[in-house]
C-alpha cells in the first residue's frame, strides 16, 4: 500500500499542524521583510530566500554567521516587523473550516514562529487558534528537530505515530520523519512539484474528515 492510500485506510488520534505553508500563506510578507533585511547585511536575496521558509528566524541567521551580529537581536527584529506586517496573509484553501471541524482536543500547531506572530497571522488569516500550539520559545532545537512535534502530541496525550502531520516545507518533513509520524503534505505554494512518497494534497477541499465512535479521526479523499 503506497504512503498516499495509507493515510486514508486508517485512524488517527489527533492531526499536528504547521503553520506557514501548510493552514496559511505568508510567503509575501515574510520575503518582502527578510530581503530588506538581507540588503542591509549584504547579504545574497536570491540564494537566501529558500532557506527561511519553516525555520526559526534566530536559526536563520545564526546559520549565516555574519560578523558582529547579535542573532537574537536580530531575530526580535525582524519578529517586530513580522508581526507589523500581515499584508496578503491568507488561509491555504479550506484550512480554516476543516480546522474548524475538527474536535479541540484533537490537533495542535507546531510553528517554528514565536508565538505573538503566529498568533497575529492566524488571525490575519482566519485561521482558529488551536488548545494546543507549539511555538519557537517552546523549544530549544527547531526544526528539522522534531522536538515541537514531539511536545505537541504529548500535550495531547499521543505518541508522534498515532498522529498524523500536516507539512509543507523540508525542514518540517524531514522533523516529522524523525519524530516517526505520518504524514500529509500540502503543496499550494510549491513553485516546483515536490517529489515525495508521503501523501500530497493541494488544497484542503480534497479532503472529507470523519469521527469515529471512539473520537479516532479518519479521512476520505474528495
């Protein structure tokens, strides 16, 4: 049975979500606001933009290691003007209803953003806030650590496999991976097809959720 049809053919505790990519796009917002901030350091836009999408920004930059730059500084930075900036935020299709219909106690967010920005760009976008959300300050390894989604399910009184994670973004797959859980990848804002064995949807309304008896979440292709 291929990764795709596995996905339908069982039942799961709770769904974990990321957030940028996966429920929202905020791809707009957060390139306009990392390449201002890659002039002023003179830094390369173009080979850098790729390398911010699902990782903790204080990650980022610590990875360039630019001569006399407070990561941390930096990181508060450009958080500040994240969080200014919400303009052309919007839901990842029918993300918001079918999170929306699932039970509270059954999925949780596991975002490499601090919690302020995550909080203000769901709500740019629509999207409910979860019981449950994992932030940047929740965790000491970002992804692809799979620290956040580890946490998350045990918030939710699961193990990581008894769930399964929304992604988009290879930091948070290869996280996911290792956290041993399975997967559904959403592919509304890849430029390029993402070749994977995981299970791939491009839009929410591909998808129809069922409730077991027991509270177990199923799900059938539309």
């Amino acid at each position: 049975m291929s990764a795709h049809d596995a996905v339908f053919n069982r039942a799961f505790g709770a769904f974990l979500f990321d957030m940028d990519g996966t429920v929202l796009n905020s791809i707009a917002a957060a390139e306009r606001i990392w390449s201002a901030w890659a002039v002023r350091h003179g830094v390369n836009v173009e080979t850098f933009l790729p390398t911010i999408h699902g990782v903790r920004a204080i990650d980022t930059i610590t990875r360039l290691n630019l001569p006399g730059v407070d990561a941390e500084a930096q990181a508060a930075f450009i958080t500040k003007a994240e969080i200014e900036d919400v303009e052309g935020i919007v839901e990842i299709p029918g993300a918001a209803a079918f999170l929306k219909s699932l039970p509270a106690d059954r999925w949780a967010m596991v975002t490499s953003a601090p919690r302020d920005l995550a909080l203000r760009r769901m709500a740019a976008a629509g999207i409910p806030e979860p019981a449950v959300m994992v932030t940047a300050e929740d965790v000491t390894a970002g992804k692809p650590d799979p620290a956040g989604y580890r946490l998350a399910a045990r918030r939710l009184g699961l193990e990581p496999a008894d769930c399964l994670i929304f992604e988009d973004a290879t930091v948070g797959i290869e996280a996911a991976e290792a956290a041993g859980a399975p997967l559904m990848i959403i592919t509304t804002t890849h430029q390029h097809p993402l070749e994977t064995a995981h299970a791939t949807i491009a839009s929410y309304r591909d998808i129809a959720l069922s409730i077991d008896s027991d509270g177990q979440l199923r799900l059938q292709p539309q």
